[in-house]
C-alpha cells in the first residue's frame, strides 16, 4: 500500500512539469525505481541547489545566481537601452545572437485575458518604475508574434511612449532558408512590412 502511494506521489509531482503527460511520468518513475540510488540522489541533490542557488534578479527578473544577473552586473552593458521579453528563455535566445548589447527586463508572460492574465499579473510595474529611475532612451519589445504577445506590445507601447522613450518592436517574418509558398499570409504580410533597403 505504502508502495502504491509513493508511486502515485511520483506520478503526480512529474506531472504537473510542463510538457510531461502521463505516460512520461511513469516511465521517469520507473527509471528512478530502477537506477541506482546514487543516480536519483544526485538528480534529487541538483533541484535541489538550483532552487537554492538561483533566484529572480531584482532589476530585470531574469534567473540570478549572485545578487544581480550577469547582464545587469557587466557595465559594458548599454544601459540607455532595455529590451523587454517575456520569458527568462527569451533572454538566452537573444543573447546567442550577438547583436544585442543593451539591458533586458523579463515580464514573466503575456497579457492574456482568456487566460485571466492582465498587467497586474506580470513585471509591468516593475518596468515602469525602472524606465522612471533610469536614463533608457530606446525600449525594445521582443514579445512573442503570437495574438498574445502582440497585445502585451502594443499595451506597453501606450504606456511607454508618454514617456518621451522611442519604443521598437522586433521585426519578424520569414525564416532563413524558408519558402514563400509554404507562408502564412500573417508571417508573409510581416515580412513585407519589416523590409529594409540593401
């Protein structure tokens, strides 16, 4: 019995982790039961000191291990600039571009009302109150080109605009080594839009 509701427990907590259904969490499950308990204490050891080590920076909401991100700390960093994303995953994809020098600030989501996710529910706040202490001239809104993501942009821009602060939006369009003929008409029409002389 007791065997059955630690299973059950297992079960239950892997599922909950995002992109794990059912059927994965019980072949986690019985992997862990049949690996050695060194495996699963070293994999129990790591969660651990990741909750412990990492936390939210206070300045930008990215993932921390010292008291600020690695971003907000490097002084080479152009501080007159901060490119707004949604998620703390969007940072890392920016990053391994190389073309972007400047701050970041995470909102942790997208305005989505089906969802019942408003401004009030993510770093809006937060961001506002550092383009009020902060010399920014230039606010970059990387969100998403999903229907949320385009609403979270266009709120913030309302917002930020007032402010005297010149406020871009990322281009987005057709991806490298794509075909015209398999676009959609949004993605295509994107294109057009963000074009640029050569």
């Amino acid at each position: 019995m007791a065997q059955a509701i630690a299973i059950q427990n297992a079960l239950d907590e892997l599922g909950r982790l995002p992109g794990i259904g059912p059927k994965s969490a019980q072949r986690i499950v019985y992997w862990l039961l049949a690996a050695d308990t060194d495996d699963a204490t070293r994999l129990a050891d790591a969660i651990t000191q990741l909750k412990e080590s990492i936390h939210f920076c206070p300045v930008c909401w990215d993932f921390a291990a010292e008291e600020t991100c690695a971003v907000c700390a490097d002084p080479r960093r152009d501080a007159h600039t901060i490119c707004v994303v949604s998620e703390p995953r969007d940072v890392g994809a920016i990053e391994r571009t190389g073309e972007y020098h400047g701050r970041y600030h995470v909102l942790h989501g997208a305005i989505s009302p089906m969802d019942g996710i408003g401004p009030e529910q993510l770093r809006v706040r937060e961001l506002m109150e550092r383009l009020a202490d902060a010399d920014v001239t230039e606010v970059v809104l990387a969100c998403n080109p999903t229907v949320e993501g385009e609403t979270t942009a266009v709120f913030l821009a309302r917002m930020i605009k007032p402010l005297g602060i010149k406020v871009t939006r990322i281009a987005s369009g057709l991806p490298v080594g794509g075909d015209l003929e398999f676009a959609d008409e949004v993605t295509l029409g994107r294109a057009l839009e963000a074009r640029r002389e050569i």
